[in-house]
C-alpha cells in the first residue's frame, strides 16, 4: 500500500479524536499534519509522535506561524497564484468570518492569502502530502487554501457534511459535486418503484417514515438543529461570570485602557448599526399577499458555510433575486423573508435590504410571518443551499437551487448555474406545470438513509444526535477507512 503523508483538520473533539485513532489502528499513516482548535497540542495513537507536527488553527487563521523562515519558503511564481484565482476570490469572501470586531481591510486580506498559500504550497510539497482529512467541509482559515492546493496538486480530499437531518451526514471530496453517493440509489429506487402512487406502498425504516411525516404535515417541522438556541455575546459572558468569575472581572478590566475603551466604542457602534439595520427591515416589510404568484425567497444566515463555499457565486442573495426578477413572468412576485438567526453585522445592511427593494418584484416580509405558509403558496422556492428548499419538496413545491447541497439530486430541484439553466426551470414550472411528488421526495429520504454516515464530529450538531460518542467514532472510522480502500 502507498503510506499515506495527510494533512488531518478538526479531529479535535473526543468522539472524532477516537475516530481518527480507530482508522490508524488498522491503517497507520506514515506523516500527519493535525489542525486543531481550541485544545492543547495533542497526537493520534497509532503512529509515531515525531511523524506528527501539529497546528493551532485559531493562531494561524491570521498567518501566525510560529519559527517558520518566509526567506526559505519555496516562493510563489506566477503560474501557481494565477491559476489559483478562484481560492483567493474564495479566500477574501472567507475572510469575513475573522471579522466579529473590526473589517480587514483587502490589504490585509491579500497579505493573509499570499502567506496562507506560500506555507501551505511549500508544506504539501515539502512533506509529499497525499491526503487532505477534514472532520467537516473546509470553510475556515487556512482549510480552503489547503483544500484548494490538494485539488490543484490532485491530491485526494475527503471530508464529512451535515444534511439537515438528525445523524445525517455524507462523505464528500468536492464542494460542486456534493453527496454524490445519493445519486445513483435515488434513480435505482425511481425504476424500483415507477409504479406505485401511495407513498404508504414505499418501505422505509420507521425513524423514516416518521420523518416523512413530519415533513409532509401542514404545519411543517423544521430542521432538529433549530430547536438549539444559539447563544449570543451576553451569553458567552453569563457563562464566564458563572464559571468564571476571576477571568470575567480580569477581562472587564481590560477595557479601562486606552485601547480597552476604543473597543468598548466600536462595539458600541456596531450594536448601534445593528438596531438601526433591523428598524429599518422592520419597517420596510410588508404582511403578503399570498393570493398573488410569488416566489419565496429565504435569505441565509451569514457568515456561513451555507453560502460560502456551498452557495457558490451566489454567496450574495441579491443575485438571486436580480436573476429572477429578469426571467419569471412580469405578474410573479419574489418574497424575500429574512433568516430567523441574526447575520453578522458586517453580512446585513441597509443598503443591503435597499438592494432588494431597487428590484420592482421584490417585496421584504415581515420576520413573523410562518415560513411554512409562504412555502405552502408560493409557486417555487429558491435559495442558495437551504433547508427550505428540501422541506419544499415534501410540500410539492419546486426548488430553484444556485449552490450546491445534499438534496440536489432530488425530483423537483433545478440546480441553476447558467441564466439557461433558470430559464429552462422557469418554464418548466411556470408553463409545464411540474413539482415533485410525495413519490419522489419520500425515495429521496430512503436514498440519503441508505448512503449516509450514521453521526456527526460537528459539536453543534452533536446536542440533538440520538446517538452515543463511541457510535460515532465507530461509524466515521469505517466510512474513512473505506474511502482510502478506494483511494
């Protein structure tokens, strides 16, 4: 067998941590980078201590490599950062998950990427690398530079990505190409079952069919995850106060200094933008009305993997509408409903919500209004990549998708990335009349139940998996020891 030389990214929790060890008990590799955040350095068993070298990636997010001489760094020639253009146009997007407190400057961003690839580029090379492990779609600071320099060295890239279901997650090497493995099952249970009409006739496992119940009932059931508060900045310091109340006084301190003080004003005037921003969303929304055409629009939370990389170049949503609005027919509307998580403060604006509302057929609706109802009676959703789009399927609902994601392959989904692309799903479902059926969406379901990698190594998606730690690392060491029978 060829020894395997792999860069390893976010393995950092204990279930994925035994996973990882669990796969180098039966397939030792012979050199491992580790990116890890937030823990101490820590090796994998199973291979020696000194083939190991390990990273923190929340310090080398912003180049902050520790002893490395740039003068001995292979450098960069013109060949590698021209045909690299689109990591670097992915880069800068990215860059906008650093920016919680304060914008990066392009400057800066073009200082970042430039390193990024200068280190990464000579490590690959220099460490022969043949093997790029994600526990989760890279989509971090540096893991698309390394994502990108794998595909462009053709070097083998495998990470896992969560669907929007419990447990539920498929092994990937592609952002563009995503659960492949769906595919094919899916058009064999479509020849299977051609000619059955009650979907009670199609068997599925009984966590299945309970599913397919949630999803088809009139008032719907979002994804497990949205049950999950998301803690906010107050919550994060209530936890401090609580847990620790020392290091909470000690980091009050810091802002009586001078600087301390500059920070307290700009978080002060970010706070300030945000009510503004949403004011004016407020203001401007409108109750629907849903005896008109119209499709339904619903934005991402941003900054997210959902958009970037998974939406494409359609990262920004006002390009989706812009499109539309250029192709459906004059009497249909689009419905653009905000995301029920606050974005980022940088990620919305008012002049954000000033770009839709230049569109004629635009309307903004109002946060309260049930994203169940407008599914329920627009004529299509479209979205970049969210969940909306596959609970719209087990509504009959025809989804316009511009990224890419699990339920792409499903009936009923137009994956549009060329203006002929929507023009052709426009008129199949404005003239033509299709949708999926409860035939085709409930296949999809047994498809993804019969392809997918049992689990998840995400903790956020960890609080509503109904499984144990050692299931997880069980399920995810045999998936990855698979994948490199197959590589």
């Amino acid at each position: 067998m060829t020894p395997i030389r792999a860069i390893v990214g976010r393995f950092i929790y204990p279930y994925s941590f035994a996973a990882m060890e669990a796969v180098l008990a039966k397939r030792p590799f012979e050199f491992c980078a580790i990116l890890a955040h937030p823990v101490e350095p820590r090796k994998f068993k199973g291979m020696p201590e000194s083939q190991q070298e390990w990273f923190d990636a929340g310090a080398i997010r912003s180049c902050q490599y520790e002893g490395v001489n740039w003068n001995q760094l292979q450098p960069l020639d013109e060949a590698l950062i021209e045909s690299m253009r689109g990591c670097e146009a992915l880069f800068m997007e990215i860059v906008c998950r650093q920016e919680w407190k304060y914008i990066i400057s392009y400057a800066q961003r073009r200082q970042w990427y430039l390193k990024h690839l200068q280190f990464w580029n000579d490590y690959i090379l220099r460490n022969r690398i043949n093997l790029y492990l994600s526990a989760w779609i890279p989509h971090e600071l540096p893991d698309v530079v390394i994502y990108c320099l794998c595909k462009h060295h053709n070097i083998p890239v495998t990470y896992f990505h969560m669907s929007t279901e419990r447990d539920t997650a498929f092994l990937e090497h592609d952002f563009t190409e995503t659960a492949v493995q769906i595919s094919p099952r899916y058009e064999e249970l479509l020849k299977e079952y051609a000619g059955v009409t009650d979907p009670a006739k199609i068997p599925v496992e009984k966590h299945i069919e309970e599913r397919f119940k949630a999803l088809t009932d009139p008032r719907g059931q979002k994804p497990p995850l949205a049950s999950v508060k998301n803690p906010t900045y107050f919550d994060h310091l209530k936890a401090l106060l609580i847990k620790r109340p020392l290091a909470f006084f000690s980091y009050g301190l810091q802002y009586l200094t001078p600087s301390g003080l500059r920070r307290a004003g700009s978080a002060v005037q970010r706070w300030n933008d945000i009510r503004q921003r949403n004011a004016f969303y407020d203001r401007v929304a409108i109750e629907p009305d849903l005896s008109k055409k119209f499709i339904y629009l619903a934005l991402h939370f941003q900054p997210e993997a959902s958009t970037v990389p998974m939406g494409g170049a359609y990262s920004d949503q006002v390009l989706l509408a812009r499109a539309l609005a250029v192709f459906l027919p004059k009497d249909v509307l689009i419905y653009v409903k905000e995301h029920p998580r606050e974005s980022g403060w940088h990620s919305r604006s008012i002049d954000y919500y000033k770009d839709f509302l230049a569109i004629p057929s635009v309307r903004l609706i109002a946060r309260h209004v049930d994203t169940f109802a407008l599914s329920d009676r627009c004529a299509a959703i479209a979205t970049a990549t969210g969940s909306v789009g596959f609970e719209g399927i087990f509504r009959g609902k025809p989804v316009f998708m511009f990224g890419h994601r699990f339920y792409q392959y499903a009936r009923g989904v137009y994956r549009i990335h060329t203006n002929d692309d929507l023009k052709k799903a426009i008129n199949d479902v404005f003239i033509n009349g299709a949708k999926p059926t409860l035939i085709t969406s409930k296949l999809y379901l047994r498809a993804m139940d019969e392809t997918r990698v049992k689990g998840t190594l995400v903790p956020w998606d960890r609080q509503v998996s109904h499984m144990t730690d050692e299931e997880h690392a069980k399920s995810y060491s045999e998936a990855i020891l698979a994948d490199l029978l197959r590589i």
